[in-house]
C-alpha cells in the first residue's frame, strides 16, 4: 500500500533580487524543486509500510514470527497499516540566483500497529490488538544548479541527500550506527568487508550522501548489517530490531535482526551475531532482483527499532525509531570492477 503524501512548502527569509534577462521567481524554483523530490524514487517513504499484519520474516513466507507467551496464545503477526504523511519542505534562505539551495524535509508520519494472534493450525485469529501511532521524520536534500534556463525545472538537479531518521514521541530506543557489510561465500560461511556505514547520529542532518554515489548493490549479492542500539537505561523491555527494504509494490521485504550471540541463518548461508545482547543486533540481507533493462533502479532500506511494549502489550505505548536510506540495484553487467560481487 503506498503511503499517502500531504504537502506545504515554507518559505524561508529569501533574498530577493532584480534580474533584467528572467522571470523566474522564488515561488517558482520552489515549486521546481518540489517536482523533482516528488518525482525522485529514492526518496520515497514506500516499502516503511508493511500494508497490514504479517510474518516477521515476510520475504519468503516462512513463519518466523515472534512468541509471546505473557500476552499472547500463538506466535503473532504485526505490521504497520494505512500510514500517512504529511509533508513540510523548509528552504533554507536562497536567492534566484544561487547555485546550490537546501531544504529540510519534514514528515509527520501516522497510521496503525497492527498486531494478530494467529493459530497456524487453522488460521484463526485468536486475538488481536490496534494501535495508532504517530512519529516525526526528517531528512535534508541539496540542490545544485545545471542550467540558466526560462525553465526553473531544467535548471536544477538533485545532487545529495541525508539519511531519513525518524522516531516516535518520548522513544525510549535509539539507533547509534548501522555498519553495511559486503560478503563473499565460502563453504556457505559468509565473510565481511565493510561497505558503508551511518555514525554521527545526532549530526545525521548533515551527513549528505552524493545522489550517484548511493550504495550500489547487484541481485543476489549478499550483504551482512549491524544494528547498534542505544536503549534507555530506564526501559525493562528488549527491543526488537527489523530490516525493511525495496518498494511498496515489490520487492517488498522485511527481516528480522537477531542479538542473540548465534548463526544468523539466511537459506543455509550463515554469519555470526558476535556477542549475545550487547545492543548490536546482526541481520543478513541477500539482495533482490531489479529490472533486466540495464538501467540503475533505486530503492529504500529502513532499519526499524522497537520496543517489546510497542509489539506485546496491546496497552502500551508506542516506542520507534527508524533510519532510512536509498541504494541501488543493478545487473551484474553494469557492476564497474570495483564494485564487490561475490
């Protein structure tokens, strides 16, 4: 289910200028760059939404989903349903002759918590509980000037980004890093090298990542994530942590990350959790097929913290927090040589 967008664009101070050889206004580059963010697949919050309830595990349908002997009967399902949000672009000051120009994109993010007790012997739902929820995301874009043309919308493109982070009132969960690993197999052992990674969290608004320089994946490559995660010292629940990735209408996964000290299993391909519950949660993640038709094709990659009150107790509050970034699948033949393949 694609996640609906609602819009308003806010006007900074700007520094208005006369200018004898344009018409182009403030208002008007405004809205130029508003076209380009709202028509860039990379920045879309599609694939955050899991449409209803499912399995923990939902990319291949085996039923790894989550015991919860205190609350529930049977292993449930959960997910998150009809989320919207609703969409703030702040430009920071710029003149109509600027050659670089900075927004804030602020989403206030809502929908529901849709948890189901269900008896895998027959399918019914034993129980089941709904929760609103409600969270703030930001992410800053970079524009740059190409052109000084009549025409605002050729004169602009998209050149970097920040991650996403968004997080729910009062979240008693953090995300301090995100490590991205590329693996080669052995013996169906995995061996790491680290890729890519996200730190600085707290300064994430300002960590700009290069719109083509994003992190650039082929199908089938297998890729290993740690999560780490802060936790109010305060908070008795365990969190759970979740890999979202791809689009709303497919390839749409999600999978679990473990912080148990064991194998983490993906078909028989394995790599160690280092160390049980030292708050870096292991997930391993074997990328999706794209399109056959040579062209780079982007998608969306959230890791998602929550806690076990959020998912357990139908009374408890609600308690999130996600980073989010694009990347890039591609065919094997359009992989450059110093992009890893296994």
């Amino acid at each position: 289910m694609k996640i609906k967008t609602i819009l308003t664009i806010i006007s900074a101070t700007l520094l208005m200028i006369s200018c004898d050889t344009t018409q182009i206004s403030v208002s008007d580059i405004e809205n130029a760059l508003w076209d380009i963010v709202n028509g860039d697949d990379a920045l879309s919050l599609d694939g955050f939404n899991d449409g209803g309830a499912n399995d923990d595990d939902y990319e291949d349908g085996d039923l790894n989903r989550i015991v919860d002997g205190e609350n529930f009967t049977y292993p449930i399902r959960w997910g998150r349903r009809d989320v919207t949000a609703e969409v703030t672009v702040d430009f920071e000051p710029f003149a109509v002759d600027s050659d670089t120009i900075v927004a804030l994109i602020e989403r206030n993010v809502s929908g529901t918590l849709i948890v189901l007790n269900v008896d895998i012997s027959d399918a019914v739902i034993a129980d089941s509980s709904f929760k609103d929820f409600a969270m703030t995301g930001q992410r800053k874009i970079r524009f740059v000037r190409i052109d000084n043309s009549d025409n605002p919308r050729r004169n602009w493109k998209l050149e970097a980004v920040t991650p996403f982070v968004a997080y729910s009132e009062n979240s008693n969960v953090e995300i301090d890093s995100i490590m991205v690993y590329k693996s080669s197999v052995a013996d169906s052992e995995l061996s790491d090298e680290l890729y890519f990674k996200i730190e600085n969290v707290d300064d994430l608004l300002n960590t700009f990542l290069d719109r083509e320089d994003l992190p650039h994946f082929h199908p089938e490559q297998f890729v290993k994530v740690e999560v780490a995660i802060n936790r109010n010292s305060e908070n008795e629940f365990d969190e759970r942590t979740f890999l979202h990735y791809g689009r709303h209408h497919g390839p749409k996964h999600r999978k679990p990350m473990f912080d148990d000290g064991g194998l983490v299993d993906y078909w028989g391909f394995t790599s160690p959790d280092e160390f049980a519950d030292d708050d870096i949660h292991t997930g391993l993640w074997r990328m999706h097929q794209t399109a056959p038709d040579g062209e780079d094709h982007f998608y969306r990659a959230f890791f998602d913290v929550l806690d076990e009150e959020s998912l357990l107790d139908p009374d408890g509050e609600y308690h999130s927090f996600v980073i989010g970034f694009p990347y890039v699948v591609s065919t094997v033949d359009q992989i450059s040589d110093d992009v890893f393949k296994p």
